[in-house]
C-alpha cells in the first residue's frame, strides 16, 4: 500500500461527499481519486517513474494535492518550490534536486523557463491530458518506505537542503495531528497558508484527507477572503501563523465576524507573541500552538485544545508518536526549567537532507534529529521555545537565514562588516534589519545599501532597514554578539 490509497478508501466509503472545496467548486472523493489515477498515468507516459524528483512552482490548487498522491503511486518525489523565492534562488534549488519534470501554474510560465529544468509543464496542459490518460492503478510492491517529499530548507550557511519525508512520514504526521487536533471525518479546515510548506500541507491540509475531513482550500492567505471563508463556510479549524492572526485582527471585519464554528486556530512557524494569544481567547477561540520544522514534518511537540488556555506561550507536550528531549552541549539531558538543544526522535522525522550527507550526519546522531532550538520544559512538562535555530529570522511565517542575506551585502567592496537581525514588528512579528560596518573613508547611503538585494533574493528576506555602526560586538573570541544587535535595533526602532 501507499498513501495514494488514501483517496481511494475515502472514494469507496463516501464517493460523492466534498473532499476539497476550491474557487467555488466542490471536488468529491471519487473526482479525486479518478484525477490521481489518470494524473499517474499521465506521469508515467511522461517517463516518470520510482525516484524520479518532480517539482511544482504555483498557488494552492486541488491539482497539487492530486499531484502529490500521484507522485505517491508511482515512488516519485515531489520537490515544492517557494513561489515567494527570486529566480537565482529558485536555480539553486533546481540544480540540486536535478527534477525530471517541472510543473508550474500557467501564471508561472516565464519564471518556470528561466530556471533550466530539464522539462516544464504547466498543470493546464497536464489537466487538459487527463481524461485521455490511462488510470494508474496501484502497485503491489509500493511501500510507505519510500520518499515522496523533498521540502528545501535553508541552513546557516544559506546552502538550501532538501528534507527527504518518506510516505511514512506523513502518515504518523497525519496520526500525530489527529490526536492533536481531535480529527474527524466531521471536520472541516480552511487552509490558506501555502503548501510548498509543511505547516500549510501537513499540520491539517494532508491530516484531514486521511481522516476524511472536507477542506476549503484557498490559492493564497487573503485576510479579507478568510474572514469571508470562516462567515460563510463554517470551518471548525484552521492554521493561521502569527502575521495572518495579525491581519486578521486589524481587519475591519474581525470584531463582527462570527467565530463560533472554530474548534480551535493552531499557530506556530515562530514564537508567538502573548497578545495575539489573548485576543483570540477573548473571542473564546482555543489557540493551539505545534512546535516542529520542516525536518520533523512538522508536528512534534503540541498542545491540545483542553491545553490552550492552561499553557499559554507554550508549545505544548510531546506528540503521541513522538519523543523529545533537552540535551546540554555535552548530550545530556537536563533539568526541569533548565535550557537546552530540543532533540526530537518519532517515524515523522526526516531520513536524510538530499545529497548532503555531512549535513545529515550532523543533524541525525544517535536516533534523534538535533533542532539547534533552545528552549526548556516546566514542572507540568510543557515545552517552551526559548531561542530559535541558528539566528534564524521568521517573519510572517517564513524562515530567513541571515548568513544568505549577510553574504550579499559583504560582496560589496564599501562595506567591511555586516550583520543581519531581527526587529520585532506588529504585522510580521519580526524583520530582517541589516547593520553595516563601512571600510575607511567609503560612504554608502541606507538606500544604495536595499538596492544590493534587487532581483537576488525574495523581497520578504531584503533588509526592512539599515544601521550603520561604528563596530559589530564581539566577544572574545571575535564572535558577532547577535543577541546586542538585537536589543539594539529594537531600542532604535
């Protein structure tokens, strides 16, 4: 078996029932287990076959999730692609997974062609081909062994890596949210974060296929569109990161709109601040926060909607199909209220980074994916996020690494130092703010410093704004003190 079976069990108990509701449509159960059969014919008559890397560059689309139990079908692997990425970014990418076929939105056309895959198609052409196709039927000998996912994440040194998920993967990720969320078929999610991550597809989109929950399905987060969606489709969940709740809350429509249908809003991606918390409590919702990464697939740490308003500013416990610990720079593990490395060990976890093996060696010891994340446990055992990985920046939901950043503005021969941190701001929860260390007698202006990120990187990673200093703080060992810059440009800000 594999998970492609999932739609279709869900197709022989209640085929003509909405699975996904999309733009207006409704797509049933049996409708999308037609469409990945035929999809994964239409695959294989493209060459595509077990091992085989396929990516896609679009929006949230029914097609996508098609797209991916047909990759399950036949052992292909589906790499996403950050739409929100620059092309030279994207190149990177592409020229590391090596995909046999790049799928792309019709809107994404010219972006698709300048990123020399071997080959391109839109999901138009691959739709308009699918009554024609032969339907895939499934393979004796597919397993849930196999990988299905390479999710690119960037690390320290701004090198993406691609975090290999196996089919297995997913599918105790799926349990884990089920458990966490109390999951039904009578469920219904409104997903608009968007599913190149995995809090977009895994922490309820994929769960609720499983669980034969309905899903609303939106291309992109729009604040006006998801106060529409829980008014008038009545979801009873959704995942909302920090700056959607955010947008939400400013929006005009926030106070009258009716919330009641919500079970629970799970959040997460960054530490989420308190206030965004309690203004949702105050509407009676439960804000529910999951702690994982992109390696971890993600859930690995949550609470429940009984924790919600018992822990708030906690992530909660351990998932039921996971473990963690926290470990001091020795690999021990320490006291309750004591910081220390989260480790994570469960079947949800990563096999490997794609082609990375020294990568993977680091991150994978002895049983247990290392996080990098520092944080503690209290005396009740629930989990806190103290201090993310590496300096990472999170703002609105997505991961900036500053050694990328950095790397850009060092090329600059007027610049002798630079470093790039985080600013607390009301709408993304934080944002990259660059502090600039000029050579002798060179002179650059804040403006000339933004413009060295045109058209390299993606606009959501470029500098909100520029410090210029007279020297980075170090400690002794010439290390950049990052937690001062940070106080620093907050108190200027």
């Amino acid at each position: 078996m594999d998970l492609s079976s999932w739609l279709e069990r869900r197709a022989d108990f209640t085929p003509d029932r909405s699975a996904i509701h999309f733009e207006g449509s409704d797509y049933s159960w049996a409708a999308l287990a037609r469409q990945m059969r035929q999809l994964a014919g239409a695959l294989a008559a493209q060459g595509i076959g077990r091992g085989d890397p396929i990516a896609h560059l679009g929006y949230n689309s029914p097609l996508f999730l098609v797209l991916l139990f047909a990759c399950a079908r036949l052992g292909a692997m589906l790499v996403p692609l950050n739409w929100r990425l620059a092309a030279p970014e994207h190149r990177v990418v592409i020229a590391d997974a090596e995909p046999k076929l790049l799928v792309h939105d019709a809107g994404f056309a010219q972006a698709a062609a300048r990123l020399g895959a071997a080959r391109t198609l839109s999901l138009d052409a691959l739709a308009a081909a699918l009554p024609a196709a032969s339907e895939r039927e499934a393979d004796p000998a597919a397993s849930y062994a196999l990988p299905l996912l390479i999710v690119y994440t960037s690390g320290t040194t701004g090198r993406p890596k691609g975090a290999v998920l196996t089919q297995e993967a997913l599918l105790w990720n799926a349990v884990n949210s089920t458990v966490m969320h109390d999951l039904t078929s009578a469920d219904h999610v409104l997903t608009t974060l968007p599913m190149f991550h995995v809090g977009g597809l895994n922490i309820q989109t994929l769960p609720a296929l499983h669980a034969g929950a309905s899903v609303t399905l939106h291309p992109r987060f729009d604040a006006d569109a998801t106060l529409t969606a829980i008014a008038e489709r009545r979801p009873s969940l959704a995942v909302l990161v920090p700056a959607q709740l955010a947008a939400l809350i400013a929006h005009p429509a926030w106070a009258q709109t009716d919330l009641s249908c919500l079970r629970a809003i799970t959040t997460g991606s960054s530490i989420v601040p308190t206030p965004l918390i309690e203004a949702i409590h105050a509407r009676g919702v439960p804000v529910i926060q999951v702690y994982g990464s992109t390696e971890t697939a993600p859930i690995a740490i949550y609470q429940t909607p009984r924790d919600a308003f018992l822990s708030v500013g906690s992530c909660g416990k351990p998932a039921l199909h996971c473990a963690a610990r926290i470990v001091d720079g020795e690999g021990r593990d320490v006291p309750r209220g004591a910081r220390g490395e989260i480790l994570v060990r469960g079947p949800n976890v990563m096999s490997f980074y794609w082609r990375n093996p020294e990568a993977s060696a680091a991150a994978l010891r002895d049983g247990w994916f290392h996080t990098g994340d520092i944080g503690h446990v209290d005396e009740r055992g629930y989990y806190f996020i103290d201090e993310r990985k590496h300096d990472v920046i999170i703002a609105g939901g997505e991961n900036i690494y500053p050694a990328e950043v950095e790397a850009i503005l060092l090329a600059e021969p007027r610049i002798a130092e630079a470093a790039v941190v985080a600013r607390p701001d009301p709408r993304w929860g934080e944002v990259p703010v660059a502090v600039i260390v000029l050579r002798p007698g060179a002179a650059m202006a804040a403006a000339e410093v933004l413009a060295l990120f045109h058209e390299k990187i993606a606009r959501f990673k470029q500098p909100r704004d520029v410090v210029f200093a007279a020297a980075l703080p170090k400690n002794a060992l010439g290390k950049v003190l990052r937690y001062e810059l940070r106080r620093q440009v907050a108190a200027q800000g």
